[in-house]
C-alpha cells in the first residue's frame, strides 16, 4: 500500500476495519475478503496494523517512519507516544476539530491554506502541534458553506483534549490526548514490532 488515493471503499474491504468511516464500506464488508480474515503470520499481523495506521493518517511510509523512531525516544511507551504524535499533526487536528469531514479533506484544507496556527498561514499537513496552539479557519474561508457547516455541526463528536469556539472559528490543543481518548482501532504493539525488525 504505498499510495493512499486509491480506492477508498476497496482499501477498507482489503485492511478489514473502516478506517474511513465511509458508511458503504460496511455494506460490503464480506467475510474472507479482508486480509485479517486468513490466517497470517506474526509479520502479516503487524504489516496489517502498520497499513492500517498509515491508512487512518494518511500519512506517506516515511513520515510513519520518522515518527515511530521519535516516538521511540519517548518516556512514554513507543506505540502510544506514535499514536499521540499523528493525532497531534495538524492534518489530524483538524479533522478532530471538526473543521473536515475526513483526513484527505483535512490535508487539501491545510495545503491550499485555510488553516491558521496562532493566526499564521501553516501550510504542512504534518506540522507537529504543541499544547496551547490555536487552529483556526482564515476569515476568507468562513464563507464557505462547507467549512462552516462542517465546524458547526461537529460539536456532538467532541474531544476531550480540543477546546472549540464555534463562533469564532477556532480550536485549541488544550493538552495531550490518552491513548484511549483517540478513536481508532488499532493494536499499536504489532506496529512498534514490524519497525523493530
């Protein structure tokens, strides 16, 4: 799986969990389709959990890569501390914030600079938030219907961890999110074991 644009319902079917959250996805869910459905090796195992991750971020094998070997130094343990890293990128912020509907949507918002950090344009979908850093949405912006219907409707599916101004547009990293805090279905041993090898 080293490209992420392919098809998104076909990748869900092949990794056996709907990392995208796509409702059709579900539907066709068959069993003996998905790679978890046969029998595999210590090393599928953990190559599964590996595209599975990478399929939730959407993150390239390198950036997976250098925050796992971040993550190692990490008083924390090795596959928390990665977890805790790519939720704190601020692609995956803002879709927690609510301000996409999902992680490709997040990255192009960032790229084409929709997305403030402390009112600077920041337009790297891997920039590595900190505690206390404010997203969000450029004035311009907020005309959108989408932007604006996705920010304001998101407030049910909130997080611990972010802290939003829905009148203002913005969202803040108020502190680290817990690993159970972060809503993906992933066993981060296998992920910490494939890139020990």
């Amino acid at each position: 799986m080293s490209s992420l644009n392919g098809p998104r319902v076909r990748t869900v079917r092949r990794l056996g969990l709907n990392v995208y959250g796509l409702a059709k996805a579900n539907k066709g869910m068959k069993k003996g389709a998905a790679r978890s459905d046969k029998k595999l090796s210590n090393y599928g195992l953990q190559l599964l959990e590996k595209q599975r991750l990478r399929a939730y971020y959407g993150v390239p094998e390198v950036q997976l890569k250098k925050a796992f070997l971040k993550a190692k130094k990490s008083k924390d343990q090795t596959g928390h501390a990665l977890i805790k890293l790519l939720e704190t990128r601020l692609d995956a912020f803002v879709l927690r914030a609510g301000f996409a509907q999902s992680i490709r949507q997040a990255r192009q918002m960032v790229v084409h600079g929709h997305i403030l950090v402390d009112g600077k344009r920041v337009d790297k979908p891997a920039y590595q938030l900190q505690v206390g850093q404010k997203i969000s949405l450029k004035e311009k912006s907020r005309s959108n219907e989408m932007f604006k219907e996705n920010f304001q409707t998101v407030v049910g599916n909130s997080y611990p961890y972010i802290e939003k101004d829905i009148d203002k547009f913005e969202a803040v990293l108020a502190r680290l999110p817990e690993r159970e805090e972060i809503p993906i279905e992933i066993e981060d041993v296998y992920v910490v074991e494939y890139y020990s090898h």
